[in-house]
C-alpha cells in the first residue's frame, strides 16, 4: 500500500526541507519532492500542517514487568505515537529490573506485541540496581539493550562508575547516569529555596545534582569515554557540561520540558503532581535550561514520562511518589514555549525531540530521506488547544499541566510507515 502526503511543510534539519509531498511505500520513504503524483497511492492533504522526522524519547518509563497498573509498555506506546515519537527508550528500574538478557526480550516481544512506537530497553549498569556489581553489558547489548543507566537511582560510588565507563567502551556502549548525590539530597521533597522554606518543606540542594554531574565529566575526561547526562536541571549543571564540551569532553546532555516551562512557584499548591526528581528549580535555572537548549549544550528533550497510579499521588506532599507524565504534553509545552515565547525555529526544535537522540542512541531515524523508515510525525503549529489529562492514553495522570492553554499539537503520527495515530486516535492493524 501507498501513501500520499500532500502539500505538508518539510521541516527536516538533516535533509530536503520546504513545501513538498511526501510518498510512503511498503514502510519506507519512496520519495519526498515537490508535487507528487501516485494514481494508486493513499492521499492524505497535509496543507497547513508541518512534516518532521519522528519524534524519539531516549528516557521513559514504562512499569512493565512489575507494575503494570501504572502503565504497561502498550499503554505507554499509546501515549507515545499520541505525543508524536515514533522510538522510545524505556528505563530499567521496573520489578523485576532489567539486568538480565531475558527481561530485554521480554520488553522487545512485548513492544511488538503492541506494534505502534519501537520501544528500546535500556539495560541497568548494576546488577540490582545496587550499585555493588556490574552487570553483563556485552550480553545484554546483544539481547538488545541500547544504554545501560540505573536511573532512579545514582551509581554512588566512582569506583563502580568508572568500571562502567572503561566497561562501557569496549563494544562502545552509551552509559546514561543520574546524577545525584543522596547524601546532600538529605531526604528532601522539593527545590532547595524560598519556597521550601516558605512550605517548611525539606530542600534538595543543587549541589546533589551537580556534584554528581561534576564527577561524571571528570571521569569522562580522564578515561577518554563517553557518557550522557539526564534530566538536567540546574543552571551549575548547564555551565558544567557547556564547560566540559568545550574541552572535548564526549558528553551529550538532556533536560525535559518541566524544567523549560515550571518552577518550584508552583509547588505552593501542594499539588503531588509538581513533586519530580531532579525538582522543579527557580526561574534563574530555568532560564538558563532554555539558554542550554538554544546554545547546544543540552543536545536533546526528553520527557522522563514517569507515570504514577493516584494512590502514589493522592497522599502528604512528603509521601508522594516523584514523576511527572510527559509523552502526550511534551511536543505542545516545548513548541510554545521555545518556538513561540524563546524564539527557536522549528528545526531547531525538531533537532532535539529527533535528530540528536537518534543520534546519541546510534538509532536509524531522524531525518527524512528516500529509503529510510517512514517514521514520520506531522503536526499543527498553530492549533491552539487545552491540556486535559482524562484524554491521555497513558495509565498516568500525574502532570501539573492540566488546563494549560498550548499552541501546536500533534495530528498524526507514522511508524515504519503505518498511520498508528490521526487526529486524537490510536490506529491499530
């Protein structure tokens, strides 16, 4: 079967770009050029509507095995074609936690099962998440992990890092590390800052999170590997990895889209759904977030979509679970945030939700070329619209953004050429 995009805007950073039709054959791109005739081809009218490389999420969480009531990886699939990506990369701290061969299988014939985004195991660094042992990286990257990381929790001790960085770069596998250190994390629940005080609620310092970015960089530089950092949140952190780059440290970077559009401001309603790790920071971090998105530093936007079932939620501020759901919101807050108040262009955007992790997991995708999987997202920059989270496909409803006015939203996404989502609805084969 054919498919015909017609009259769509390109924007595509990595190859042809501008007012062209796009033709999808047998789940690949067949031709992307300026008007298209296919007499046998499905014709969809793309006219006000841009056309990009799919969306990819190199850090996710899906729940499954363990806790498939917060979400399982066909729920979490939904919410990703819904949201625009097309790839996925989910964490590894499910129940049982992904440090065997077999729980990155199961995660594959699970994802396949659900056919629609191609979701990619990310692997534990430690056995156990526990941070004692290392686990069989070699293995695990040829049952099909594509990073290895403990997220959720840090690699505290530097031995047991370093080992992983040297580890790691034998068959040139990606470590992705969560930097914080627990013990100046001290058990707190928000930003370190006026409002914790204000709250009387126990503060998180930046310092847990930049320490530990500190040492990564450190341990990068010295050893001539390469490493990536999550959810970056801090002004300290940006300058830290700006800083590093410019010496020619093998550091990549992401940040989410909570820290480029909320603060801890907005803590002050004691609304569970603000409560994240890394926290909501202060405007000047913010700030500075934005500036490392539009210099480079951060190389790309994730959404750390961390679904939670209400009774995690529904409890004290102090009691309630960290994360924040990210995949159907993620496209609509950085658009209007950074294309429409920052600035960015659009492919400067779709550089960061596409192009550069793709890059960074070694992924196939981002960029829109004849012969290439037709991973396509298509979305309308100018739909105004309202987030309501009752409409989400995921299992979570956790995100602080419920009711937010948006411009821009995602009207139909592509997987391997299969129209798996269009106008607020799953296709499913």
């Amino acid at each position: 079967m054919k498919t015909l995009l017609k009259n769509g805007r390109v924007v595509n950073p990595k190859g042809k770009q501008g007012r062209m039709d796009l033709l999808i054959e047998n789940g690949k791109i067949a031709q992307l050029a300026e008007h298209i005739h296919a007499e046998d081809a499905a014709v969809l009218d793309m006219t006000g509507k841009t056309i990009c490389p799919g969306f990819c999420d190199m850090h996710v969480h899906f729940r499954e095995p363990g806790q498939e009531y917060k979400e399982t990886i066909e729920t979490g699939a939904m919410a990703a074609v819904a949201g625009g990506f097309t790839s996925v990369a989910c964490m590894p701290n499910t129940s049982p936690v992904v440090d065997h061969e077999a729980m990155v299988r199961y995660i594959l014939e699970k994802a396949r099962m659900a056919h629609l985004a191609k979701v990619y195991p990310v692997a534990c660094i430690t056995k156990g998440l526990k941070g004692k042992e290392l686990t069989e990286m070699g293995l695990l990257q040829q049952a099909g992990a594509i990073a290895f990381s403990d997220d959720g929790r840090p690699v505290e001790n530097s031995r047991m890092m370093k080992l992983a960085l040297q580890y790691a770069k034998g068959f040139d596998a990606l470590i992705i590390s969560h930097c914080e250190d627990l013990s100046l994390a001290e058990q707190g629940v928000m930003n370190l800052g006026k409002t914790s005080t204000m709250l009387g609620l126990p503060g998180i310092t930046r310092a847990s999170e930049e320490v530990m970015v500190a040492r990564e960089l450190i341990l990068a530089e010295t050893l001539h590997t390469k490493v990536h950092i999550a959810h970056v949140s801090t002004k300290g952190s940006c300058q830290l990895i700006r800083e590093a780059k410019a010496r020619g440290v093998q550091v990549t970077a992401e940040t989410a889209p909570h820290y480029l559009v909320a603060t801890d401001a907005l803590v002050e309603s004691l609304d569970t759904s603000t409560k994240v790790n890394p926290p909501l920071r202060e405007e000047e971090d913010r700030l500075a977030v934005i500036q490392a998105v539009k210099d480079g530093t951060m190389d790309c936007i994730v959404t750390d979509h961390a679904p939670h079932h209400t009774d995690d939620k529904e409890v004290e501020y102090s009691s309630a679970a960290n994360g924040i759901v990210g995949l159907e919101t993620s496209f609509a807050l950085c658009y209007t945030e950074l294309v429409k108040r920052q600035g960015m262009t659009m492919a400067q955007l779709v550089e960061k939700m596409s192009v550069r992790p793709h890059e960074i997991l070694g992924l196939e995708g981002g960029v829109l070329a004849e012969g290439n999987p037709a991973d396509i997202t298509v979305v309308a920059e100018d739909k105004p619209g309202k987030i309501h989270k009752e409409t989400f496909y995921s299992k979570g409803r956790n995100t602080p953004f419920d009711g937010w006015s948006v411009a821009g939203c995602v009207t139909d996404t592509f997987v391997d050429g299969r129209h798996v989502y269009q106008d607020g609805k799953i296709v499913k084969e």
